[in-house]
C-alpha cells in the first residue's frame, strides 16, 4: 500500500508539473490583459486631454492688430459731444446727448481702421472690403466707444488694439489649410498678403484673448464672442442648486437615516432615491419643460429653470452620499450622546452632523460637478437659444457653459469655433477641477481640526 | 489508518505518548524570520517537524505562529510587504529557493483556514476544484473518484452523497470545514497545514474535526495552529510554544504539557499569561 | 421691492418673536422659582414658529392664488361691450396686456384707453390686495405671538414640540424626491396621453419608418411616427458603447482590485476616475473631432466606408464614457468578496489568474451583472454623445458605420426650441420620454435589487 501511494504521489507530482508552463503562461497573458485594459483606459484620458488642450489652449491667444488710428474730424462728422453747461435742464441734455451718441453710431468707423491699415502700407493696393475683413466686426464699435469716453481724441493719433477677424486668425495660425486655391480660401488673396505682411512687421501680434471672459456670445462678429454670459448663466444655476438642492438633500438624508422608521414607506422612498439617481438627465429636462415652463409658466431659457431642473436631478447624489457620510459616524458616539440625555434631534444635530460635515461638503461639491456639466436637460427648457446680455437675475434669459459649448460646436465657422469650443472647455474643465480641488482641501482641513 | 478506527472518541483521550522521533523529519526551519514592512513578527526559528505526525503550534494570539504557518505554504507572498528570511526545507529542497515553483509547492503542502470557506459552489465542484486546476484527474470518471474518495476521508461523504450538486455554503460549521479538508485532500498533498481550523466551530464540530486529524495523520504530514492547549494535548505528537514572535520551546507533547523546561511555556501552559 | 418688504416683516416678527419666547420663559422660571422643562432658547424658538408659520403660510396662499385672483379681476375690469366684441384668445391677451402696463414693463404700441383703464385699476387691486395680505400676516403673526407667550409656563415642553416640527420640515424634505417621481410620471404620462389622441399607439409603438413632417402651424398629424428605427438605433450605439467598455472596464477594475501594488492603484484609480466626471457635451465634441474622424480614416485604409458620424463613433465614445463607470462598480463589488475565499483557492495552488476566473468573478458575478445593468441604463439614457456624433439619421439600418438615431436624440431634436406642446410633432418627445423612463426604471430597479441581494450576501 505505501508503494502504491508513493507511486501515485509521484505520478500527481509530474500532472502538476506537465502543466505549469500553460498554467503560468496563462497567467501571464490574463495579467497583460489587465494591464492593457489599464493602458488602454489611460491613454484614452491621456489622448482626450491632449485633443482638447493642443485644440483649445490656441484659442486663448488670438491675431489682434496695433494700428496707429487717427480720429478724423472728416470722418467723425458727429461734432462735439453736448455739455451739461449749455442746456437748461437735464431733460434737455440727456436728449442732446442721445442725438449725439445716434450720430456717433451712423459713423463710418471702420474707414478710421482702413486709413490706419493704408497709412501703414503706403504702397497697399486693395478694396476697403478687403481690408475690413481684416479686422473683426467689433473693431468700429470698440473704436466709438473709445471715442464716446473720451471726445477729446479727436484729430489724435493713437495706437489702438483692434481684435483681428476670425477669418484673419484662422489664416495666420493655419487652421485653415494655406495651400486652398483662392476660391476655397475665406479670404481674398490681398487680405492674406496684408495679414502675412502685418505678422511680420509685428502689427498684427498673437495677443491673449481677455475678452474671451469678458464677452457674451456674437453672432455677427465671431472674432469677439465670449463666455461670459454663459458663464453668469451657469453661476446663477449652481447658486439655485447650491441654495435649493444642498438644505433639502441634507434634511431628507437626516431623516432617512437617523429619524424615518423602517417600513414600506420608507422602502419606497429609498428604491425611488436610488432609482432617480439612474434615471436619464434627459427626462428632468422634459419634467422641466412640462412642470416648469408649460405648466407653471416660469420663463423659457432662464437660469431659474435650469437650476431648479438640476436641482431634482442632483437631489438624489447629495442624498446617496450625505447617507453613506451619516452611516460612517459610529453608533457608540450616538449612544454615548443619547445616554447622556440628549434627544434624538440635539444627538443629530449637536454630534453627528459636525462629523458629517466633511462628507456633506464632498457630496455638495459632486452634485454641483454633476450639475455643471450637464447639458441634454437644458436644451429642453430653451437655454440653448442666443442671449447677447450677460444675465442681470436668475430670471433672465441665459445660457450656459455646457450649452455654450454646444452651440459653437455646430458653428458654419469651423475652422475658427473648433479651436473656441475647445477653449470653453477647457474653461468649464478648469471650474469643475477648481471645485473638485477645493472639496479636497477643505476636507483634508475640516478632518484634520476633527 | 486502521491502527486508529478502534479509538474512542478524541474528547476523552487522554494525552498519547507516541514518540515523534518514530517518523524522520522531511520538513525542517531554519532561522525564519518574517518581516512585515519594518517590523519583525518572527524572530529565527528553526525546527523539524515530523513526518506522518501532528505537529500543534501554541502560543498567546500574536505570538507568530500562525504566521510560521503560512511561511511554510508560502502563502504570506500573498501579503503585501511580507519578507521572509530564512530557510524552509522540503526534502532538503528550500522552499524559498528561486527555482521553486509556489503553485508546485501548494499542491504539495495543503492549507486549511480558520474560518470555514468553501467557494460558493457545489460540494463536488469544492472538491474537484484542486483537481482540476492540476489536471489530476485523466478522465470524468478519475474525477468523480477523487472527489467520493476525498470526501470519504475527510468523513463527509455519508452526509453529503444525496446533495453533492448542492452548494458548499449550505452545510452547516463543522461539515464546511470538512468540506475544505477533503478539498485540500483531493489535490493529494504531502503536508496539511491546519490554521486553527475549530476555532469558529461548536464542541462537538470541534470534537468530530479532531477525530478526522488523528485519523489523516496515518497518511499526512499535519500541523496544526490552536489556541486551545487542551486541543494541542488531544491531537498533536509534538508540540512547539511560540512567545512573542519566538519559538521558546519544542517538543513532544507529552513533555511539554507535563515538565516544560521554560518558565514561560509553564506560565502559559498554567494560565499565567495568554 | 414685495419681497422685500415681505422678507424685512417676517424677519423683524422672527427675532421679535424668538426674544419674547427667551425673555419670558427665564421671568416665568424666575418668578415661580420652577425648572423649566426645556432650555429658554427653545422657547424663543417655539414662539418664533407659532409667529412665523401662520404669516408664512398667509402669503404663501397669497402667492400661490394672488396671480390668478389678479387675472381674474383684470378679466372683469374689461368693459363688457368690448369683451363681447373679442374672441376667447384676444380676451386672454387683452389681460396679458393690461397686467404687463399694471406692472409698468410697457407693452407693444399704444394701449387703449379701456387697457389703461383696467391696468389702473388693476395696479391699485395689487397694491391694497398686498397691503392687506401684510396686514393679515401681520396681525395674525403678533396676535400668535401674544397668545404663545401666554402660554409659556415653566412645565412647557417647548422642545420636544419644536423637535417635532424639525421632524416635520425633514420628513417633507424626503418627500420633495418622492415628488420628482410623481411629477415624472405625471408629466410624461399626461403629454404622451395627448400624443396618443393624434397619433394610435400601435402605429407609434411597432411603427418601423419616423418621418414626422414639420408643419409650420404645428398642428396636424401628417408624417409617420414608428419608435423602432429610433429604439434600434439605441440598442445598436448602447451595444456598441458595452461591447467596448465591459471587456476594458472589468479587466481594469479586476487588475486594480487584484493585482495592482497599492501605490500603482492610488495613482490609476483616480487617474481612470477622471473620465467619469467629463461632462457628456465634452465627449460628444471628442467624437466629432476626433474619433469619428479617426474611424473614418481608419475605414479608408482597410478599404470599409465608415462615416463619421456613425452608431460606432458614438457608441465608441459612449464606451468611453462608461469606462470607469463599469470599473468603479465592479471594482467595489470584486472587493466585497471576501479574502478567505481568495486564501483558500491560492491555499490549493491556483494560480492567481485561476483564482479570478473560477471563484471571484463566480462569486461577484450577481453584483457586476447589477453594475452592468447600470451601466447599460446609463448608455441608453445617454444624450449629447449621440446628439453630436451619431449623424441624426432615423432610419432603420443594421450597419453600425452608418448615421442613426437614437430615443433620446428625437427628444432634443423634437422639443428644442418648442414649449406649446400643440401638435404630435412635439408631444412625440414625451411619448419617447415615457418609453425611455420605463426602460431605464426596469434596468434600475433590476440591477440595484440584483446588487443589494450580493451586498447582503457577503455583509
């Protein structure tokens, strides 16, 4: 019998040892296919972040031309602007200066801009159109404006920033392919050769593009258009979902877990919680559409709406996570208060929810996240339509950032709004990498004081 | 295994004396130190343990022997920053040679947990699951005798023989820990490390479990971890006490537990520390 | 200016109110040389509630009823020789006229002298309606707050009352998720009920062509509006997105749990979990730059004709999407099986590979079919990703590098720009809306009872 088992012993020793090589092979290949999934997965976030940089950082510098603009009295034709002194009552004034501000507006400006361009090409040989698709639509109104603040500027000489065309900026950086034939190419072949020549000289320079924050979107002069009305737009919704979504989120997470008793009800209202945080964004949108605005009448397209909107779809998130957060603190802290003689509520308020703030703060910083980036809802209460103001209230009409950039994603001007849309998401990345950053620090020092 | 069958139940045994220097000494400690990141959890121990024998190690909980235990099945290469330095010998084989191969080694030294874990799968795919990782089994038909005579020895089969399609998890303590036993027999190993395999169980679980030990030692090389003294006296020929990551003294069971040479082993053996 | 006023008033009667229910409760203690029951601060608080809750809710009726009162009193302000002049639609914008010159935002052209008329008289009903409103709120706040302070006695069990209605106030906090739920369902149910008045179920629900023909009135039932090249269009990109993900999620989530060196997993893991938090709108500008492009080009080299804009561009991208969703999920899921069975399969000699594919992915399998659930709820729910990459195209085709449609592409492109809800042609968004909630819900609720059932399992 000990023979037999030591032979049988040996003979199970060589079985396993016939079949460590595929076995480990095996391994090795199931290992690689983790480790590729992992590179794979990486080099998708890596390639995201590298298209929407290499696309978008471009944009935040922008084709601005330093003209030497003379204020000409034969072109500025308005006369002087009205003083207070030479009218009897402010009425008055006020109507003389609204004259003079309409006749500052029926002003050619833009031949102040052709006679700086011609003045610094003596030799240039070209149509006025040419030369004012050099420069962006806005440039006359900056040039008013500039002149309405300060009317002593006229018959001076000043060098002056203009904001060049999208058209010229896509010429200059190349993101329109240089080699076109004329007839393919958004500008005419003498526009090219002033701009080629201007980029040379140093009057045309790659400038950053402030105005980028400080602009609210255009449509007729794109070289111009900004965020910052969408931007306000998305501040007022986080403010509503901040102020709205964060009290109630916390109250019904406070009484889910520390108050409600365990029932159907209760049952209910946690597979609802659950099942709203699942359900598509795009069906708060039609809540919206149809409560909100059709039913309620609230107004179309304003932040309002769109907040209260995020609000419902957040709710659930901040009340998920303000429960885990709950769930953390250890039943023997809640025994100790209650045995000391504290209500429940006192025991909830006094010593459980300081220790929870932390977590609260993290699930307030998601939610906001979340909100800030959604977009599908907002098309359906008519935040994607155009708003040249940034919004004075939450009542006003508005866009919003992830709105912005859907809406100059499907810009004609793709050569231009490829590189600005890159740019608005960057910015919108940037925000929610500012919050998540923030929610880090804050938690680190709220749980280092604990 | 017949020399054992006559035997009363193990719960009122009394100490036996068998000399352990009866089996030579296939696995054998060389200065094993274990080191968890920078701290040491066992201090150079050395010892044989005797083939075909029940070796118990016993000590106050953390005193290293249990990881001893899983030094010699290497399985502390599972723990991150485990470091062991030292030799292990299996036929003057060193266990931690680079050479060697762990799933090899495992095959040979099976393992026994303290907590019962079959897979949440049924009896007979427990027990086939070594088997067939090895590819021990040439045909359905080996398999399926593998399996029936695993659970024979592990003293399960009578049980079980009417639901072995049924899941492990639905047997109750005592048989789930069988059920791992007679899942460790199956891959046919030379060595069976038992790592406080009763210490989740009830008496008289407690009490069949040690039956099956005393009755596996006949064909198995057996160490045991335990916490309880009077287990180690039940079960085990040889007996080491471990102290503070130290091995303090080894020996036959018998000597130990009636004239130990240490004080400590006294002190612990006497209820005056653990 | 109105809320201002009402702020200021509710503000003043609150802390009023909080310092008498302070004052009195410590001079009631006092003088009776009694305990009080509960501290003075939740007295002042019990006063304050008893001041604030009736005056609240006088203006809240107010603001609820206040506008539909106004309109109905612009509506009888209108002389009747000229309401019986007008039609129901003139009569109605008659009112908006005379509440919006009432309200001094002007209006278009020149009003007629019974519009000025009315909106005088309108403007003066706000104001002594408001002035009244106040004056309610007012004195019903004071003439509570004098009755509560009668009835501070030292044996006031102030604080559990107050106790109760913060019970109170959470509880219908609770209910506000309740609420979205009912307003979901409502809302969708009322408007695809109206749909189906235009348009027959049968033809909506099996119909296999949508061409809902544009009528520049908006109403009319002209045009087809079969569900299922939009449905299939949605299986296909959903398909696509899963085909992807799970294979690259899973593995990644089971190297992290299983193989990976804990430092290499901090640093991956949130790296991974990066691409949850990208806004969907971001994904769907990377399809249309960059990966549909690359798809097409990669087509052209192989000699396949893959468009752009395509069920593949999008459900790639989706798949991209869902990455760490999927790895996340099952992640946590693989980590809830317990060691003891990892020790015991290694303990015999497995492999670790072997351990994974035979007793941890068996035993997690319940939890990561939940997460796949999810997963999948998430894709078919998901909308700028097919908005801008998947070509728009509702037509019913099984080659995934072809245009298509999806649910939720129809919606936006059905409602956008609309909110008159008048014709099929926009009713139709709630139809799909209802058919996509019904959908997601039965994936959700089937996966988070499958995940809680493993959760338990192993607790």
């Amino acid at each position: 019998m000990s023979d037999m088992s030591q032979s049988a012993a040996l003979d199970r020793r060589e079985r396993v040892r016939n079949g460590l090589s595929r076995r480990h092979r095996g391994e090795a290949i199931f290992r690689g296919i983790g480790i590729a999934a992992i590179a794979i997965a990486l080099a998708l976030v890596g390639t995201l972040f590298w298209q929407v940089l290499s696309k978008g950082l471009p944009a935040f510098t922008q084709a601005t031309l330093h003209l030497d603009v003379t204020f000409d009295e034969d072109v500025i034709t308005a006369g002087p602007a009205p003083l207070r002194s030479d009218y009897a009552s402010a009425a008055q004034y006020e109507a003389a200066f609204l004259d003079w501000r309409r006749a500052l507006a029926g002003i050619n400006w833009a031949a102040l801009i052709e006679q700086a361009v011609r003045a610094e090409m003596p030799e240039l040989d070209a149509e006025a159109s040419d030369i004012r698709r050099l420069v962006d639509n806005n440039a006359g109104l900056t040039l008013r404006q500039m002149y309405q603040d300060d009317p002593a500027l006229l018959n001076q000489t000043l060098n002056v920033a203009l904001l060049g065309s999208a058209d010229t900026d896509n010429w200059l950086k190349g993101t329109i392919d240089r080699s076109l034939p004329d007839a393919r190419q958004q500008l005419s072949a003498v526009t090219r050769a002033i701009a080629d020549r201007f980029a040379a000289d140093g009057v045309i320079s790659m400038d950053f593009a402030w105005h980028i924050f400080t602009n609210t979107d255009s449509r007729t002069a794109p070289a111009s258009a900004g965020l910052a009305g969408a931007f306000v737009g998305s501040l007022y919704m986080m403010l509503v979902v901040v102020v709205l979504a964060v009290p109630i989120g916390v109250a019904s997470a406070i009484y889910l877990e520390e108050f409600a008793p365990k029932n159907r009800f209760t049952d209910l209202i946690e597979v609802n919680i659950n099942n709203l945080a699942a359900v598509p964004s795009i069906v708060f949108g039609l809540l919206g559409a149809a409560v909100f605005i059709n039913y309620f009448r609230l107004p179309i397209s304003a932040p309002i709406v769109g907040g209260l909107v995020l609000t419902l779809m957040t709710l659930p998130t901040i009340i998920i996570a303000t429960r885990s957060s709950l769930r953390q603190v250890s039943p023997s802290l809640r025994q100790a208060a209650l045995g000391l003689g504290a209500s429940r509520t006192q025991m909830v308020f006094h010593h459980v929810l300081p220790l929870t703030l932390p977590g609260i703060l993290t699930a307030t910083i998601i939610g906001v996240a979340q909100a800030l980036g959604e977009t599908a809802p907002l098309l359906l209460i008519g935040m994607n339509a155009f708003v040249a103001n940034i919004p004075g209230t939450p009542l006003d009409q508005s866009s919003a950032l992830p709105v912005q950039i859907y809406l100059w994603q499907g810009n004609e001007n793709r050569n231009f709004f490829e590189a600005r849309t890159s740019a608005a998401i960057l910015v919108l990345l940037g925000l929610m990498i500012t919050l998540n950053a923030i929610a880090i620090f804050l938690r680190t020092r709220l749980e280092r004081n604990k | 295994m017949s020399a054992t069958e006559t035997q009363a139940s193990p719960v009122h045994q009394t100490v036996r004396t068998p000399d352990p220097n009866a089996h030579p000494a296939r696995l054998k400690a060389d200065a094993v130190s274990v080191f968890y990141g920078e701290k040491q959890a066992l201090f150079d121990v050395s010892i044989d343990l005797p083939e075909k024998s029940v070796s118990a190690f016993i000590g106050p909980s953390g005193c290293g022997k249990s990881t001893f235990l899983r030094c010699i099945n290497r399985m502390n290469d599972t723990i991150e920053g485990a470091r062991v330095a030292g030799k292990i010998t299996l036929d003057d084989h060193n266990l931690y040679d680079q050479s060697l191969d762990v799933v090899e080694l495992r095959a040979r030294i099976g393992m026994v947990f303290q907590k019962p874990n079959p897979f949440p799968k049924s009896i007979f795919e427990n027990v086939a699951y070594g088997p067939k990782i090895h590819g021990l089994a040439r045909s359905k038909a080996d398999l399926e005798e593998i399996v029936i005579t695993s659970l024979q020895k592990a003293g399960l089969f009578e049980e079980v023989k009417d639901r072995l399609h049924q899941p492990g998890t639905g047997l109750s303590g005592g048989q789930q820990q069988r059920l791992c036993i007679a899942r460790a027999i199956a891959v046919g190993p030379e060595v069976i490390l038992m790592d406080e395999p009763c210490s989740a169980l009830d008496p008289i679980a407690t009490a069949i479990i040690e039956e099956l030990i005393d009755e596996l030692r006949s064909n198995y090389t057996i160490i045991i971890v335990t916490h309880s003294m009077q287990q180690a006296a039940r079960v085990s020929q040889k007996t080491a006490f471990f102290h503070l990551g130290k091995l303090i003294e080894e020996g036959p069971t018998e000597e130990i537990f009636t004239n130990p040479r240490e004080k400590r082993t006294q002190d612990y053996i006497t209820g005056r520390i653990g | 200016m109105n809320s201002f006023v009402i702020a200021a008033m509710l503000l003043v009667l609150l802390g009023l109110a909080y310092q008498t229910g302070w004052s009195r409760s410590r001079a009631v203690a006092q003088s009776s040389g009694q305990r009080l029951h509960s501290r003075p601060i939740y007295h002042g608080v019990w006063v304050a509630l008893w001041v604030v809750i009736p005056a609240a809710l006088i203006m809240g009726l107010w603001a609820l009823f206040g506008p539909g009162v106004a309109d109905q009193f612009a509506r009888s302000q209108i002389p009747a020789e000229i309401a019986a002049g007008l039609e129901p639609g003139q009569i109605v914008n008659a009112v908006s006229r005379i509440k919006a010159i009432a309200s001094g935002f002007g209006i278009i052209g020149e009003p007629q002298p019974f519009e000025a008329e009315a909106a005088r008289a309108l403007s003066q009903f706000q104001l002594y309606g408001f002035l009244i409103v106040i004056l309610a709120a007012a004195i019903i706040g004071i003439g509570a707050l004098l009755y509560a302070r009668g009835r501070i006695v030292p044996g006031l069990r102030a604080r559990n009352q107050v106790e109760r209605v913060i019970t109170l106030l959470l509880l219908a906090c609770s209910g506000v998720a309740i609420l979205t739920t009912v307003g979901i369902v409502a809302s969708l149910l009322v408007e695809a009920i109206r749909f189906f008045t235009f348009i027959n179920p049968l033809d909506f629900f099996f119909g296999t062509v949508w061409n809902p023909r544009f009528s520049t009135t908006g109403t009319g039932a002209e045009g087809d509006y079969g569900l299922i090249p939009l449905l299939w269009g949605t299986i296909m990109v959903a398909t696509i997105a899963m085909l992807f993900a799970v294979p690259v999620g899973l593995m990644a989530a089971i190297y992290l749990s299983q193989y990976a060196h804990p430092r290499v997993r901090n640093v991956v893991k949130p790296l991974i979990e990066i691409l949850a938090g990208i806004p969907t709108i971001v994904y769907g500008f990377f399809a249309l730059v960059t990966v549909g492009p690359f798809l097409s080009g990669l087509g052209a080299t192989v000699g396949l004709d893959i468009r752009a804009t395509s069920a593949a561009t999008a459900g790639l991208v989706m798949g991209i999407m869902i990455i760490p969703f999927i790895s996340s999920l099952s992640d946590d899921i693989l980590r809830q099986v317990p060691q003891s069975l990892r020790d015991g399969s290694l303990g015999l000699g497995a492999t670790q590979s072997e351990t994974i594919r035979r007793v941890i992915l068996p035993a997690a399998l319940p939890g990561i079919v939940g997460a796949f659930l999810l997963a999948v709820s998430r894709a078919i729910g998901e909308t700028m990703i097919v908005v801008l990459a998947a070509g728009n195209s509702p037509v019913l085709r099984f080659n995934p590098f072809e245009p298509t449609s999806t649910v939720t592409v129809t919606i936006v492109n059905q409602l956008t720009g609309d909110s008159d809800f008048a014709g099929p042609q926009s009713l139709v968004a709630f139809a799909l809306g209802l058919t996509l909630f019904v959908l997601t819900l039965i994936l959700n609720v089937a996966a988070l009872t499958i995940v809680r059932r493993f959760r338990e399992q192993y607790d």
